[in-house]
C-alpha cells in the first residue's frame, strides 16, 4: 500500500499473504496390544503443535495403556494450516489355560496335558535354566532325575497366556548305602571320552539294596562291561555345577544305553558324569523297585591355553619395536601376564614360554621385528581467512607444533599477508622430516552498504529508526544515532569492524507544519442563519472544527484540527455575533392621516425606513396613509428590527391622544388611555373617535 500526503510525500508498507493446503496427518503405531500392555502412537514429527484426545498430550509421540479399545485422536498445526487424525487401539483379553496339575513319578517318559488347543510346551530342566524347544510336546522323556518345571503358551492375536505344572522324576530316593568320595578330573579341552570304568572311582548305593547283596555284587561285577542280569536299565547321566544356561542344545546328552561315548561339552567348567543301572526288584534281597546303583565322576573341562605375540614398530622414524603377549584359555596366574609387553631394538629376538596352573601344555613365543627409518607423509594445517578486504591483512599460521617454518615471504609460525597470492609453508619436524602446505589468498574490494531510502517526515511526528544492517546484510553504527524529527539531516553508517565495506549516508527530510489559514467570516447578527466552517482550508488541509457548528447568537472563537497525517498546525478563526436593535412603534390620526412615532426599546439604531422607503435619521413619519405599514430600524453594524402596525384615519375627527408607557416588559401589563369624544358620530361605525357606539 502506498501513501502520499498534502507535501507530496509518500510511504509504503507491504503484507505477504499465502495460503497453505489442510495438514493430513497419520497416527502410526502399536494398533493392537493385549490388555495392560503399552502401545506407542506417533503422528510424525514435523508439525508445529499437537494436541492428543483424550489425554491432552502436545508431543508428536504418545504411550497409551488403553483397559478397553479405545479412539485416539490428534490435531495439529503448522504455521496457519491445521488437521486432525483419529486411529483406533483395539485391545485383546489373554485366554485363561491350564497346563494340568503337579506330579512326581518313578521314571523318565511322562504325558503332558493342557486345555489349550494352540500352544507349544516349554520346559525347566535341572541346572539348565529355561530350555525353549522349538516344537509342540505332548510326551516327554527325560534321562535325569530331578524336578522339571513345562510351560504351555497359548497365543491369541497379540495376547499370550502361559500356565507351568511341575513333574518330578526320580527313584524315590531311598537311603544312601555306603560313601561317595569325590574325584574330579581335569581336562585341557571340551572333548573327552569316557566309559562306565573311567567313572568306577566313586561307587555308591541309590537303593535299598545293601552293599554284599546279590543285587549289589551282580551291579559291581557288571559294571562298565554289561547291564544285563539283575538290571532293567543302565543309562548315563550328567549335570553342569557351574551355574544354569539357556541354552536348550548346547549341553552334551548322552545316548541313554550307550557305554563308550566322547562328549563335547559347552561352556567350559565342572560337569559330573553318572552311570547308573536300575534295580529291577526281582532280587529276593532288593525289593524295592524304584532304586538304583551308580558310579560317578567329576570332569573339569578348560579351555586350552592359546598365546600369541605382535610386534610393531614405533611410529616411523624410530628404529625399535614393541611386541605385546596376549594369553587366553588355561588358568591363571600365567607365567607372563597378559598383555605384557616391552620395547625391544630393531632385530632383537623374543623369546618367551606361556604356562598356567592347569594340564594344558605350555605354549612357546619367539620372532623378531625389523624396523627402518621412514619419514611420514607430513601435511601442515594452514589456519586463517583466505580472503580479506582490500587495505587490510591477514595472518596465517600454521596448526601444529614444529621445529622449523619457512613460508613464501617469510619464517616463523605465522605470516602476516597484505597482498593475494598464493603462500606455501615447508615445515620441519625434530627428525628432520619435511612437510608443505599451499593456500591462495585472495582480496576483495569493499562493498557500498546501501538503504532503502526514508521518506521525508513532518516536523514534530516520531522520528524513524535507521537501520542497523543495510540492504546487503552489512552492520555497522549511525552518526547521529537518532534521527531528528525537527530539522533535515545527513547521517553517516560506518560498518562493523571486520566487514569489507565502505561508509554510506542517508538523508532524511523533515517537513514543516503548515499554518491552514481561512477566509475571514463576516460578522452575522443575533439571529441571523449561522455561516457554516470550512472543512478544508485555503491550503488544501483538512480537518475538524471545536466547536464544530456556529452559534448565531454569541460571539465565539472556533479552533481547527488538521486530520491525522497532515503536516500541519492547528488554527482558529472568530465569529462575530451583533445584536439586532428592538423598537416599538405607536401612531396617532391627524385628519384623514397619521402620525407615527418609533420607541427604541434596546440597540442604537442610526437609520429607520417605512415601508422600504428612504431611510431617515428621525424617529417619526408624519401623514402616514391608511393601511398595513412596516418600520424598519437598523444600526450602525447593519442588525435591523422592524414592526409592522395599521392606520385607519377618519378626516374631521378629533385627535385622539393616547397616554402610558412606551416600554413594556414583557410579562407585564400596561394601561393606556385616551380622551373619549362625546358628540355623536356622523358616520355609523366609521369614526375612530373612541366613542362607545356608533350612532346616536
């Protein structure tokens, strides 16, 4: 929009309007969960403000922990545009399973049983934490006695309900006859080959068949050879005594009848190894039929004692070499710790041999390393401006610490530059290795700030503000720093310090006020048809008058305000209000005429006319003709009365004189009287004698 005012000035001022499209946004997310789970809604990130229902959350992104399904919805802004989105989170109720009742039993195959028609077993195993087997189970068969622990987990959608039983399997345990002495063995490895002899070391009685039974002697005669006879089963068991796994396949399991087997096991540490055979009861002397005779071992598996050694020489130039031990496997301490390391000549052998506090063999280190002096590739950083403003400099300085510098035009660490070009350094570091850098220095001519330019202003208005970045995005300061909102000026920007720029200047007009000047009004008098004021004066200036109509009855001062914008002062003009002169008039027959004769009742009047006649000085008209007359009196400001009165003379009759007052305030009464005639009129109801009848 542009502005002009009465000096030809103008302004302008511009508003960009744009118009964006309905925000879409899409809640995205855990859109079905199971009861009491969280779901994470997101309506992207990227919009100015959000607003979440029901909760009243403002981030882009939410967590709901909804107890039925349940709606979400979300509005959004960005800058004037908005939208909304709504998205459902449906929530599942679990299925309630039962994986059936806790049992112990006597052997090692058991069926399991749950409600659930879509699910898969899971179970705990002694010493072998949670064993997940990929496939459905319905019976299973253990080769170790102990308790273990089936989970059946159903899932419904996203829900998933899991119940546990626990089933104990065993030979009831009876009383141990006779010691179990303990022997462990180590192994340097995680194979090992072992057969029913290799465990004999530490026999033991599981059953109520006491040591010297036929039961008892047929175990120890057969034992490691053969399981035939007074057994139904022998069978191998095992268990880890180093902590739990969850590893369901990881562990070695032994074929149940096999006597001669090698296992592989993992992790490293102590598992005990079982041969037992199961007592039938068909002995006379061992009628128990849940019980058994064992021989048992314990295997110490390590890990193999694994060393190496590497040997690097130090960063070039120097000639030496540093060789480091890393030992793993085997028990500690070592011989050498590890991560030993020490610095040896270019060349010198090392000589070293690893043991450790287990079976496993020692392991021998030996080698050497050569090592030549080679200078590194040296790239010195050049810090600074390459470009600076035409008179000025720069200084350039190189990064890192050397011993020596030597640039294009000069040495030392840094360089200072007045001039372009091109500038290369050669460094010097304390083995005599060299490096350069290269960098191209260029000038730049100083720019011009310029601004848009301030239209001029009225003397008195508020003052603009100068810029404190011109038009091509220069800082700098003003001189002055105010603009003067009374007098025209020049002032001066000088730039920042540190910008290619020269000074500039800007001037600025201030106008000043016009007076509005009007046509004088000429006195009116009292009563006349008041003049109505100017609505713009002589010069063009509009405004408003206080008071804004003229009194036609006072005199007055009225005051004029120039509309907002104009420059220009405020100005008054006076209205002059005379008062008009009043008479009365009274007359007096003279024959067939009258005599008239004029009262000033207020005023001065200086001229009286009668009947738009000649105006004359004197206050009486004399042969005054019947009829309807008018006298007017005006004064010396041109203000006039006039009255208006009716003669009706009749000749021969005498003359009537009336007497009383010539002034009468109004509101009041006044009496007049006349001499009355007493003959009889000649002429019915013509004469104008007073008398009381016409007639005789």
């Amino acid at each position: 929009m542009v502005v002009t005012d009465a000096n030809g000035c103008t302004a302008s001022d511009q508003i960009v309007v744009t118009s964006g499209t309905a925000l879409t946004p899409n809640i995205t997310g855990d859109l079905t969960i199971c009861a009491g789970q969280t779901a994470i809604l997101s309506a992207g990130n990227g919009f100015d403000t959000y607003l979440w229902s029901p909760n009243g959350e403002t981030t882009f992104e939410i967590s709901v922990t909804p107890a039925v399904t349940t709606t979400y919805s979300v509005a959004v802004t960005q800058a004037s545009c908005n939208g909304t989105a709504s998205q459902q989170v449906v929530v599942q109720v679990p299925v309630a399973i039962n994986a059936g009742l806790d049992d112990f039993i006597c052997g090692y195959s058991y069926a399991l049983n749950s409600d659930g028609t879509n699910g898969q077993w899971t179970y705990v195993g002694p010493k072998c934490g949670v064993c997940q087997c990929p496939r459905p189970q319905t019976t299973v068969t253990v080769n170790a006695c102990g308790v273990y622990e089936f989970i059946w987990t159903e899932t419904l959608g996203v829900c998933q309900s899991s119940d546990t039983v626990q089933i104990g399997f065993g030979r009831f345990w009876p009383t141990v006859v006779g010691t179990c002495p303990p022997e462990t063995e180590e192994v340097c490895g995680n194979s090992l080959g072992i057969t029913p002899a290799s465990v004999v070391g530490s026999l033991c009685s599981q059953s109520d068949c006491p040591a010297g039974s036929a039961a008892y002697e047929a175990i120890l005669t057969q034992l490691g050879l053969d399981c035939t006879g007074t057994t139904s089963n022998c069978h191998w068991e095992w268990t880890y005594l180093d902590g739990t796994s969850n590893r369901c396949n990881g562990y070695f399991t032994p074929d149940a009848n096999t006597q001669n087997v090698t296992v592989n096991v993992v992790p490293f540490g102590h598992y005990t190894f079982r041969w037992v055979c199961d007592v039938t009861g068909t002995d006379p002397s061992c009628p128990t039929a849940c019980g058994a005779i064992y021989a048992e071992k314990i295997f110490n598996f390590i890990a193999p004692l694994q060393a190496n050694a590497t040997a690097i020489c130090n960063p070039s130039p120097s000639t030496d070499y540093v060789v480091t031990v890393n030992i793993t496997g085997g028990v500690p301490p070592y011989t050498l710790p590890n991560g030993f390391s020490e610095t040896l000549a270019s060349g010198v052998h090392y000589n070293y041999l690893i043991d450790d506090a287990s079976t496993c063999p020692p392991v021998p280190l030996t080698g050497s390393q050569n090592c030549t002096i080679v200078c590194p590739t040296i790239t010195p950083t050049i810090l600074g401006n390459v470009a600076f403003c035409v008179g000025s400099s720069i200084v350039l300085s190189v990064a890192e610490p050397f011993v020596g510098y030597q640039w294009t035009g000069g040495v030392g660490q840094t360089l200072s530059v007045s001039a372009a070009g091109s500038y290369t350094v050669t460094v010097t570091d304390g083995n005599g290795c060299t490096g350069t850098a290269s960098v191209l220095v260029v000038t730049t001519p100083p720019t011009t700030p310029t601004f848009t330019a301030i239209a001029p202003i009225c003397s008195g208005a508020v003052s603009p503000v100068l810029p404190a970045v011109s038009i091509e995005g220069i800082a700098g300061t003003w001189l002055p720093a105010l603009v003067s909102n009374t007098a025209s000026g020049t002032y001066t920007f000088t730039p920042s310090a540190g910008a290619c720029a020269s000074t500039a200047s800007i001037n600025v007009t201030v106008n000043p006020q016009t007076l509005p000047t009007f046509a004088p009004i000429a006195a009116i008098c009292s009563g006349d048809v008041a003049p109505v004021l100017p609505a713009v004066s002589i010069e063009g200036i509009a405004g408003t008058w206080l008071p804004a109509v003229v009194s036609n009855t006072a005199s007055g001062t009225y005051t004029f305000t120039p509309s907002v914008g104009s420059c220009a002062s405020t100005a008054s003009v006076n209205v002059t209000v005379n008062a008009s002169p009043q008479i009365s008039v009274s007359n007096n027959c003279t024959g067939a005429t009258a005599d008239v004769t004029v009262t000033i009742v207020s005023g001065t009047p200086t001229t009286y006319s009668l009947d738009n006649g000649t105006a004359q000085a004197g206050t009486a008209f004399v042969g005054v003709a019947n009829g309807n007359h008018t006298i007017v009196a005006t004064d010396a400001n041109g203000c006039s009365d006039s009255e208006a009165f009716a003669t009706n003379c009749v000749p021969g009759c005498p003359t009537i004189t009336v007497t009383g007052s010539q002034s009468v305030c109004a509101g009041t009464t006044a009496v007049y009287t006349n001499r009355r005639c007493c003959r009889r009129c000649l002429v019915c109801c013509t004469c104008c004698c007073g008398c009381d009848r016409c007639g005789w």
